[in-house]
C-alpha cells in the first residue's frame, strides 16, 4: 500500500487486475479508467500484464511543496 498527496487518473491500455483503494478492491480490465484520490491507501494487483497510463498532479504539488508520499514495507 501506499498514499500520495495528490490526485492520480488511471487508464487501462491492456491486460486486467485489481486496485485496492482504502480496503476496497475494485476489478479493472482493458478499457477502464480509475481515480486515486489524494492521500487514499492504495495497491495494484496484475492477473496478467498490465500496461497502465498515469496523469498525476504531483508536478504542481511538487513545485508547491506540498508533496510527500507513504509506503508500506
């Protein structure tokens, strides 16, 4: 699991696999586009190859200061 301080848009290009968002576990397949919002615990689980595009607006919270980011060893 992990938080970001901002928000981040997932676009599925191939394969399939779950998100798990704030201990919910959402399927998602080729197609499908989902939203992590700001500081939201989250994984990705891949069933097969899992081709994803990211927009994030961490740039802008970068340049403000206001980014950190959590990980969970």
């Amino acid at each position: 699991m992990r938080r970001d301080v901002g928000s981040t848009v997932f676009q599925v290009f191939e394969g399939n696999g779950a998100v798990v968002m704030d201990g919910e576990t959402h399927s998602v397949e080729k197609g499908d586009m989902f939203v992590v919002p700001s500081w939201i615990p989250w994984s990705l689980q891949a069933e097969t190859g899992f081709d994803l595009f990211r927009f994030s607006d961490a740039p802008i919270m970068e340049k403000l200061g206001f980014m950190r980011s959590w990980v969970d060893a």
